[in-house]
C-alpha cells in the first residue's frame, strides 16, 4: 500500500488569516504510519487567546473539501507562543486517498463567539462560498451548533412563527440566521447539496420518521462545518438579507411571507437539500417549525 502523505507533505501549504500570524510551520508524516506532525509558532500581540481552525484541500486549494477533526494538541483555543505541535490523524480524515496536491490550511483568529448557556455556536470565516447556483463571498459570523435551545438532549422549540423566533433569538444576544448564512454552514466551502455530502441518505438525518429528534442524537447529520441537523428534524425559519434603511422592519423589507429551510422529519428527499426551502405567512406555526441563531461581528 502506498504511503498516504509521502508526495502530500512535500506540497503541503499552510497559510493564516494576519493578524495573528503563523511562522516557521514543519509538517512531517512519522515513518510507516499515517499520521503527520505539525509544528509551528502563532503570534499575537494583542492578544492572550487564540482560537486555530484547520482546512484541508486535495486540489491545490481550488476547494476546501477535506475535513481536518482528527487533531492533537495545539488546536482550538490556545496562547499565543512558539514551538506549536499538532499532531494529524490524516488515515481518519482522508481515508485511502493520496494526493500530490493536497493543501493544508491554518487559520488564527482572535474574535470568539458569544455564549449563551447553551451548546455553543460555530465560528464561521469570511470568504467565498457556494450560494445558491453561483459563488459569492460571506463575512465571518457564528451559528449555533443545534436547533434552538441549542441543548444536547432537549427538544427543538416548535410551534414558533418567524417574529417569535426573531425575537428569541435576539434575547438570546443573537439574530435569526439569514437564508444566505444558514445556507453557506450547510454547504461549507464545497457546495455540498445536502450537509453531509452529495447523495441523498435517510439514515443520516432526521427526514423519514414519525417524530422529532431530541437535540444531538443524529450525530451523522453534520455539515463540512460541524453544525447539526441542518437536514430535517425541524424546519427552520431565516430571515431575509438585510436590504438597508428605509420603510423595512429590523433592516428589511416588511412583507407578510417569510422562507423555512431544511425540511423535516417527516417530508424526505425533496426538502431535505441545503437549498430546498419553502414559504409560509409569518404567522405560520405548527408542531415541526423551528429555527436556529447566528451571530453577525459589528
């Protein structure tokens, strides 16, 4: 059997957002393994924490398509500093799979996500990203892991209408997430048509059953930017792209409609896709709506 990384490590690329900075990066995969080790130095001056991400392209990094989950050490949130050491678990990530073309990307940031008591939410870059059926580029923003409440083991809240959820989500410090955000952390940089990848699954998420899913137990329904259950369960209220002052209610124009995105437990394939939505009277409300946060940087 070839080895995985012997040709990937001498094209590896390992770049940062500035600031902070990230220097004097080695990556060496260790002798009859799989396994690659990492070093670096990531810099900050005016920080104490640092909060490293991790990106992985198979295509000279036309496509951010490869999932790097499986670390050790320095990843997450860290101090500033040098002699940095992660240790990659490339067979898990990129199983079978050799390429000379494989890219590595490290990016550090210094803004965090707010927390709510709750699961946490999902720092989101800024960059170009598949919307719809052209690519455009998002700013940086957070989402919440789950469905709201966004705690492991509760239910989603139902029966919500779009201003109910708008303003729950705003009591929480939080907006409702708009159709352009929901779509791009079910997506991620790929484009993917459903969250975890290009075929249809019903066992992955939560679209073919008689009932609601507590929060957390599809544990398969992830997206390339671990947000769950962006696929069925519940379906989801988004707000719509801010349009800017004017005769608009919260920075958007008033009307009486508004979009759900994500499909349900119950309505399969056809509403199950990342892009697939529908449209109800704000009003609108029964036992499988519900929605989740984001969390937009001034």
């Amino acid at each position: 059997m070839r080895m995985l990384l012997t040709l990937l490590l001498t094209a590896v690329t390992l770049c940062a957002l500035n600031p902070p900075s990230i220097t004097d990066i080695q990556a060496k995969q260790r002798p009859g393994t799989r396994i690659v080790d990492i070093t670096f130095n990531v810099l900050d001056n005016d920080s104490k924490q640092l909060c490293l991400m991790f990106y992985g392209s198979s295509d000279c990094g036309r496509n951010w398509n490869v999932e790097l989950k499986h670390l050790e050490g320095d990843t997450g949130l860290i101090s500033p500093g040098e002699g940095k050491k992660i240790v990659w678990y490339a067979e898990t990530d990129y199983p079978d799979q050799f390429s000379a073309s494989f890219r590595i990307q490290i990016h550090a940031r210094d803004r965090f996500c707010p927390s709510a008591k709750d699961e946490g939410m999902v720092y989101i870059p800024d960059g170009k990203y598949v919307i719809g059926q052209n690519s455009g580029n998002m700013d940086e923003y957070c989402m919440d892991h789950y469905e709201y409440p966004n705690k492991r083991d509760s239910l989603p809240r139902v029966f919500v209408n779009f201003l109910e959820a708008e303003s729950l989500c705003n009591l929480a410090g939080k907006t409702l997430c708009t159709e352009k955000q929901w779509e791009v952390a079910c997506r991620g940089k790929a484009g993917r048509r459903f969250p975890y990848g290009e075929g249809y699954d019903a066992k992955k998420c939560n679209t073919e059953s008689d009932s609601i899913s507590p929060i957390g137990v599809n544990t398969e329904c992830e997206s390339p930017l671990n947000i769950f259950d962006l696929s069925g369960n519940v379906l989801e209220w988004v707000a719509p792209e801010p349009v800017g002052p004017g005769s608009a209610t919260n920075g958007y124009e008033v009307i009486d409609y508004r979009l759900l995105k994500g499909g349900n437990f119950f309505l399969g394939a056809r509403y199950a896709p990342c892009t697939s939505s529908q449209r109800e009277p704000t009003h609108y409300a029964n036992s499988h709506t519900g929605f989740r946060c984001c969390f937009a940087f001034k």
